[in-house]
C-alpha cells in the first residue's frame, strides 16, 4: 500500500561490489534512529551477527553471508522490531531496507516525502514536537502543538507535520480543526497514506459524503485493492 510513498525516502539497500550490501534503516514518524538501535544478522537457526548503524540509520554488509536463509533485524526503543530476508532487499536505492513503526501506531502507516523536503527550521521542529510526544504518557504537553505549528509556518507543505496537527486537534475533541488539518496533509502530499481514514471518517460525521468519496478515491489510488468504500461503512 505504502510502496509508492517509500520511493520518496532516503538511501536504500544498494548493490555494492562483490557480495556487499550497504542500506538504510529509516523510521515512519521521521524521527533519528535511536542511538540504543541494535541491528542483527541471522543465518539459520545457529547464526546471529551484530551490524553496526551508524547515526543516520546506515548500515554495510560486507558480504552475503548465507543466501536465502539469512536474514537481518532491527530492535530500536520506542519501535515495533521488524526484519527481512536478505533476499528481499530492495533494489532500488531510493527505498529503505526497513522501515520501523513507532509503537502505538497502526502498521500502515508511513512517513510522507515532504519530510524530505522540509527545510532544516521546520524540521527542527518537527522532531521536536516528536521527542516532546515520546517523553509524555498522557495529554501532550502545550509544546508539541506549538512546535508543530511552527514547523508548518516554516514549511506550509509539511504533510507530516499537519498529519500530527490533525491528530492533536482530534484527541483534544476539535473535529473541526483535525479536519482542517488532515485536509492540508492529504493537499500537501496525496501520497502519504495515514491522513485519508481519519479524514474521511471525519467527513462523514460531518455530513459531507461527496467530500468523503473524494478523499477515498485519493486512498484508493494508493490502494487499488481497497472495496468502493474503502472498507469504512
């Protein structure tokens, strides 16, 4: 579903001389690959490897140490551990080897390409916000919000950025602000798949089905296999 939304991402597995293999391990919500991250290789029952990361999530194998049956995984705090058979590396080296989901959050969801073309100020803020949110528990804290809307100001198609707006906006019981922000995420990159079920959720209950037909044909391109609804009755 979300192939065509990883495009968009940094450094992926390339093909280096010989059996080597280099790569990138990226995050769905942005945000750096933890220090404490702890990357493995695994060949049979018997095999496990330590690969070092280093800060931007990058990684090198020096050779292929076992075809098919060899595999690598990554554990990082905050994140679901995920895992892929060497074999399924991908070619293109604009798609990360892994993609890991922040836990707490659905499986589908996925990092928008305007996070690659954030100028340095929004990003600062963005990752701000993101560091603010994993520090708390419970209400997020007035700082979240505020960094949030200054990484937009700085950035005005920062879908990410309006994605986790029209999240806070729904949580603190504002359906009319979430929606105006899920409307700006879906505006500023069609593509990124985790503003359109809360979006169009949202229409409905606000009486605008055209709206909402709109917004699923905009998922459904994404996701071709998807009922006409878009599996929301």
């Amino acid at each position: 579903m979300h192939c065509r939304l990883l495009v968009a991402l940094a450094l992926g597995v390339v093909r280096l001389l010989g059996q080597a293999l280099s790569g990138h391990i990226t995050t769905d919500d942005g945000m750096p690959l933890p220090a404490a991250s702890v990357m493995a290789l695994h060949c049979g029952e018997s095999v496990s490897l330590p690969i070092p990361l280093d800060q931007n999530g990058g990684f090198r194998l020096e050779r292929n140490d076992g075809g098919k049956d060899c595999s690598i995984w990554v554990n990082s705090p905050g994140y679901r551990p995920s895992g892929t058979a060497i074999s399924n590396l991908p070619r293109s080296p604009r798609i990360p080897a892994i993609v890991l989901y922040r836990l707490g959050k659905s499986h589908g969801e996925s990092i928008s390409a305007s996070h690659l073309m954030a100028p340095p100020e929004a990003k600062r803020h963005y990752h701000a916000a993101m560091r603010e949110l994993q520090r708390h528990d419970g209400p997020e804290p007035v700082a979240v919000d505020e960094h949030l809307r200054a990484a937009v100001e700085a950035f005005p198609g920062y879908a990410q950025a309006w994605f986790e707006i029209g999240r806070l906006r729904l949580a603190g019981g504002e359906p009319e602000g979430a929606l105006q922000a899920l409307q700006r995420a879906v505006e500023a990159d069609p593509w990124f798949v985790s503003p359109y079920e809360p979006l169009i959720l949202l229409l409905r209950a606000a009486g605008k089905p055209d709206a909402a037909a709109t917004a699923c044909q905009g998922l459904r391109r994404i996701n071709s296999r998807l009922p006409a609804d878009c599996g929301m009755r």
